[in-house]
C-alpha cells in the first residue's frame, strides 16, 4: 500500500508508532477479510445507509457527570441528596434543569433527555467500556484493555465519510476514555486503521492546525504520484497470491488518505478560523466551546461520527468549585452548537448525544473520599452506575422530551430503565446501520453490533 510521510506525530498509546494517521499497514487490518466488509456494506446499503447523510456529535464527559446536578435534580428529597443548585424551568413545560444552564433552558425545545439510563457499574473502566461499545464484561480497573469496538468505528467501518475528501471518525482534541488512548474509542477488532482520527492540539488556539493532513517537507502531489504509482504496481505482484481480499480491503483507506491529503476538502473544515468572530464566541472561546464548533465544522463537510474529548469529571471532592468552572462552559457549547446546527438547517441530520461513563452517588459524601470528613476538600459525590441522564437531540429526535425517570432519591430508575444497547441502537437508527450485523473478533467468532437493547421510539 502507499504512505503519505507527512508531518510527524507522537508515539500512540497503542504502542504503535505512527509518523502519521495515514501510515497504517496491512498489520492493523482486521481479522476479517474483504468478504465480511462486502456482506457489512450490504447490509447497511438494505438498513437504508446509502440514503442517509446523517452524522453523529458525541460530546463526551470523561470521568462521569453527576445527574442529580444537570438533568435530574431532585429538590424535594433530603439537603444530602438533592445538593448545592436548584433547578431552573425551561421553554418545555415540566422540564427542568441546573441554574447553571441558563442557556440550554431557553432551547429545550431542541433536545430531549434519557433519565433512566443504566448500566449499573460504578468502575471507570466497566463504565467507559459500556456507554462505547455497549459492553461490559470482562473490563474493569483491573484489566482496562478494551474488548470490543467503539460505536463510531462499528458505523464508519460500515458507512465510511459522508463526502469524500474527509476522515469517517474524528476525535477531538484525542481519542481518550479514562485515561487510555485511544482506550475505548479503539477499533479493537475491526482494526486499527478504523480508530478515530485525532486532531491534537487546542482548537481555541489561535494557531490551532491539523498536522496530519499537510504533505510532509519535500514531497509535493507529482511526488506522490508517483510513489501512488510505484507502490500500486508493486502491490499488484502481491495481490496474485493473495487469497484473504487484504489488498482490496486496503484499496478504499489508500484512496480515502490519498483524497484527504491531496484535496482541499479536509484542509478547508479543519479550519476554524474561517469562522465569524461572533460565531466563535457564542459556542465559547475556550478549548471545549471550540471543539464543539469544529465538530460541527467536520460535519457538515462529511464526517460520520465526531467525537469531542472533555475531561476531569471525576469531582469524588470540591464538586461545587468543580461544577461552576464546568457546567457553564458545557451549557455555552451545547446552546451553541445545537443553534448554530438548527441556523444552518443541520440539525435534522445531525444527532447530538451528551454522556460519560456514569452517574455520581445521589447522596453527597463529606469531603473526605473515604478519609477523615474534608481531608481531600469541600463534599462531592462518587461513582454511580444504576442511573444517569443522557442529552440527545437532532437526527430526527424530538426535542422537549423526557425519556424515562428515577426514583424520588435519584438511585435507580423508576420507569422505562435504559441501557447502552438501546442508546446505540438509536444512534445506529439515526446513521442508517444494521445493528444486526456481524463481525469476526480476533479469534474468528462472530460478534453483533449490538447485543441487546432495542430503538429508542418514544425520541422518534
């Protein structure tokens, strides 16, 4: 296959080292051969993917955000439980959320939010793996690998970009669940070349750039032509004895690497600073508010699935310092981006899921993580499987509704529980993928999309 040498990056937590996204070689193909990503496409193609121009934003909560702060306040139960912030009325009659979200509560007209959302693991690392790849067994804090592929991967394997020129599965600023890179956004058995593309960098910078779509020093596109050229007839002797369909596999990543670097498509949506002042400003000048605007950027040039990266979620202590830093900067991003995507009349194609691997403890703790009271700062809450609240809007989702509810003391769900597997069965509803396909592992056994769970139709 041919390689773009562009312009370097970092050794990847994967233990390959990668001058860059483009680099990728037969090893990291997947298990299964050409036959499976044929029968894959076919089923998609039926599913009705070949007709969609849907995409997927997933802004993404590492280290848990606590429901009983944002989309499920509790302010009848007990000082202990209900917290620091009251709820505020929005647009939508019955709706409320925190008073740090005075922006999301004029537009609550635009999304809708899942309440009763479980898993029931209070581990990082079983949680993580849950809400990505819709599976939990086997991983936890003492053995992190990632066993199964990232929801994003499974429908950009199937689907590719919406517009040629452009990367399928984007990560903004990196692909990074609970401190593993790419942890469970990997591709794991699908292959390395189906991970996400990751930007780097501070896209709030004012030099922010996108190293891994430049042509590398020297080489110019007659260049690379040629390399193109030489490279494909070098292939051919091989492709003779080749029986597994490697080589035809590979034939759509070098054409879409090809596309990404010698055209301007990719190039021109990475490029916020094409963007109005005042535009920038409403989705927030910070890194977080940025990246949601680029996401919205790579959308709609004809990313899949774009994923934003917002860390350090994990307020065990000082959880009210912690909040009145976080949430108003995720109420900005959010109004901004759900605005702007209406304006432009985007919205419709593209869904907008809000999540991190858990909730947080209904009943606030001391301060003190399991030490003395206050030894680690001012009450937080902890780890909290058995409920969480999801914000999903676009793609066709109804905005104004509430999906679900948990008990009076916010511990469990009440009505209509929810797991992964029905989140993902609706995102792969909104791309137009067949949950029902399957896919070899590394040892030849055939695995499901999704394993349980089913549409979430009252959204729809």
């Amino acid at each position: 296959m041919f390689r773009i040498h562009a312009e370097r990056t970092g050794k990847y937590c994967d233990g390959f080292s990668r001058r860059s996204f483009l680099q990728l070689g037969v090893a990291g193909m997947a298990t299964a051969g050409l036959s499976q990503v044929l029968a894959a496409q076919a089923s998609a193609v039926e599913a009705g993917a070949a007709k969609k121009d849907t995409a997927v934003i997933l802004l993404w909560l590492d280290g848990g955000p606590g429901h009983m702060d944002t989309y499920d306040m509790k302010p009848e139960a007990p000082v202990e439980y209900r917290g620091i912030w009251n709820p505020i009325k929005t647009n939508v009659p019955g709706m409320e959320v925190t008073e740090l979200f005075p922006l999301q509560a004029k537009i609550a007209d635009k999304f809708s939010i899942i309440r009763s959302m479980h898993h029931d693991s209070g581990d990082h690392f079983t949680g993580g793996h849950w809400m990505l790849t819709g599976r939990g067994a086997g991983v936890s804090g003492a053995n992190t690998a990632g066993r199964s592929p990232f929801v994003g991967s499974v429908a950009t394997k199937v689907l590719g970009p919406r517009q040629v020129g452009m990367p399928a599965n984007v990560a903004i600023p990196y692909a990074m669940s609970i401190g593993l890179r790419p942890g469970y956004f990997g591709a794991n058995y699908l292959g390395v070349e189906n991970n996400p593309f990751e930007t780097e960098g501070d896209p709030n910078s004012d030099n922010f750039a996108v190293r891994n779509i430049g042509l590398g020093s020297g080489l110019t596109i007659e260049r690379l032509n040629d390399r193109r050229d030489l490279l494909a007839n070098l292939d051919n002797m091989q492709r003779q004895v080749d029986r597994s369909g490697s080589f035809d596999a590979l034939d759509r990543f070098d054409r879409d690497a090809f596309e990404m670097v010698t055209g301007p498509k990719a190039r021109a949506a990475f490029d916020l600073t094409q963007e109005a002042p005042q535009l920038r400003e409403r989705y927030g000048r910070h890194s977080w508010g940025q990246s949601a605007l680029l996401a919205r950027r790579l959308v709609e040039a004809g990313a899949t699935f774009v994923t934003c990266h917002f860390g350090g979620w994990d307020h065990h202590w000082n959880l009210q310092s912690g909040y009145e830093n976080y949430l108003p900067k995720i109420d900005q991003l959010v109004y901004g981006l759900l605005t702007d995507l209406s304006e432009r009349g985007l919205l419709e194609r593209t869904m907008v899921v809000l999540c991190g691997e858990f909730g947080r403890t209904p009943r606030m703790n001391n301060g003190g993580n399991g030490g003395p009271p206050g030894s680690m700062g001012t009450p937080g809450r902890d780890h909290w499987g058995s409920a969480m609240s999801v914000l999903v809007a676009g793609g066709g989702v109804q905005g104004g509704r509430i999906i679900g509810s948990t008990d009076r003391l916010g511990e469990s769900p009440k009505d209509q529980p929810l797991r992964p597997g029905d989140l993902h069965h609706t995102m792969y509803k909104v791309l137009g993928v067949d949950p029902h396909q399957y896919f070899l592992d590394h040892s030849g056994r055939p695995n499901v999309a999704v394993d349980h769970g089913d549409v979430i139709s009252e959204l729809f």
